[in-house]
C-alpha cells in the first residue's frame, strides 16, 4: 500500500514538473519567434561579424533575449530535478 502512495506522489511531481517544462519551452518558442521577426535580429543574420547600431527598440530585443536566457536557465533546472526524481525512483 505504502508503494502504491509513494508511486502515486512520484508520478504527480514528474507530472507537475513535466507541464512546468512544456509551458516554459512553449514562452521561450514565442520569444525567439518574436525575436527572429525583428529588424535587429535580421540584421544580424545579415552582418553577424558587424557591429548593428542601437536603435530605440533595441531595449525591447535586449529585454527579450534576457527573458529567453532566464527561461532557459528555468528550463535546464527543471530538467535537472526531473532527471534526480527519475533517478532516485530506479
């Protein structure tokens, strides 16, 4: 019985852990969509070796590619947990 509860809660938090990673891949995805849309980013594509001048929406890419850093950063975090769960479950 023990076993059958211990199991349930294992399955729960990988469960919970897995839709937490889903949902913050699914954010990251719509930030670099985002980013690769914008005239910065295009820019860069073009001239990677250049440096592009700043313009006023700059602030809004440098915010976005700071959100995508932190979401990856949850991201890898997260898969790491769930990596120990699956781990301590062997």
């Amino acid at each position: 019985m023990e076993n059958v509860v211990l199991r349930k809660d294992f399955m729960t938090k990988l469960n919970e852990i897995t839709i937490q990673i889903k949902t913050l891949v699914n954010a990251r995805d719509v930030l670099r969509t985002r980013y690769e849309q914008s005239e910065y980013h295009k820019l860069k594509e073009k001239n990677p070796h250049s440096v592009t001048p700043p313009t006023p929406e700059d602030e809004e890419i440098y915010r976005l590619l700071n959100a995508i850093q932190q979401l990856d950063k949850y991201i890898k975090e997260l898969q790491d947990e769930q990596f120990v769960l699956l781990k301590e479950q062997d």
